[in-house]
C-alpha cells in the first residue's frame, strides 16, 4: 500500500511541473469520489475570473461508473463538456479505490476536442475523510494534468470538497451529494 502511495505522490511532483502557462485556464474535470453522486465546485481563479464546474457519476456495477461534467470559466465564456467512463481495479485495501479514466471532451473558448485518458487514487484517512489525487493524459494538447484534494462526509449523503489542480495552482470548494446512499 505505501508503494502505491509514494508512487502517486512521486507522479504528483512531476505532473505539477508539466503544465505550460499558455494551458493555465485550461481545467480538468470536477472529481466525483462517491460512486453515485454529483458534485458541483466554485473556484476563484484570481482577479476578476471563476470556475463553476458539475460532475456526475453513475455506478453500472461494482467496476463502472459512467461520468458526466460541465466546467464554465468566466470571464471569456470559455466551457467544457466532458463524458465518459471509470474503471475501478481490485482494490489492494478496504480503504483504496484505484480507478482508470476516459473520457471526451468538447471545449469552447478555444473550440478544441479530444480525450482524457487518465487514472485515480482515493484513499479513506479517517472514516470522515477521504484523500484523491487524478491524473489525465489531455490528448489534444499532449500534457499530463492532475487534480488532488480532499472530501470531507457531513452526513450519509452530503459531503464538502476541496481540492486543487496541479500545475495551474487553480484552487476550489464544492458539495458533492451521494445518490446511492438513501
């Protein structure tokens, strides 16, 4: 288990280093770490500019889950609508949920298409807290783009998210709302 945590934290440190400026506003889709859930997450990307971005999950079986999100950037009404497809691995711990991304994306702002192909970490720190870290491989502009943050269960169904993205610096807060658990 700490192998494949130092190996995530390793690849966090290189992926911070390879996003080139001109990409900065470019942002990677929301995390939904429950299985059945939406997450909706607002960012200040500095002055006078936001991020608002939805994500929503849907588990099929105990391995897929299809995923759902929207980002809008203001201002320059830059959007993105991103869908696709999580594979979840066997799991080494209880605690551990190791999954495999693709997805499509369509942008506007510059119109641009392509595919994130990517993989994820969650780790359960405390029975309330959960750690993730995302990395995705953006095909269209050759970059690995990663995102790490922290979700913290208010109740059974309701949750706060916080997190960043690695290399923009790009900070954000959000809910996320657990439809599987009622």
């Amino acid at each position: 288990m700490r192998k494949i945590v130092v190996l995530f934290a390793a690849l966090a440190l290189v992926f911070a280093f390879s996003v080139p400026p001109a990409e900065a506003n470019h942002q990677i889709p929301p995390v939904v770490v429950d299985r059945t859930a939406f997450t909706l997450v607002y960012g200040p990307n500095g002055p006078g500019s936001s991020t608002f971005a939805g994500a929503v999950s849907w588990s099929f079986d105990r391995t897929w889950d299809l995923l759902l999100s929207y980002s809008s950037f203001s201002p320059g009404a830059f959007t993105a609508l991103r869908f696709g497809g999580r594979y979840h691995l066997r799991a080494p711990s209880p605690a551990t949920d190791v999954s495999l991304n693709v997805q499509y994306f369509s942008e506007a702002g510059p119109s641009r298409t392509g595919f994130l192909v990517g993989a994820g970490l969650t780790q359960d720190l405390a029975p309330t807290l959960t750690s993730y870290y995302n990395a995705y491989y953006d095909t269209q502009a050759q970059i690995i783009r990663g995102d790490l943050g922290l979700v913290y269960q208010v109740s059974r169904q309701l949750s706060v998210v916080t997190g960043f993205e690695v290399g923009t610096g790009v900070s954000y807060l959000g809910v996320s709302y657990n439809i599987g658990a009622r």
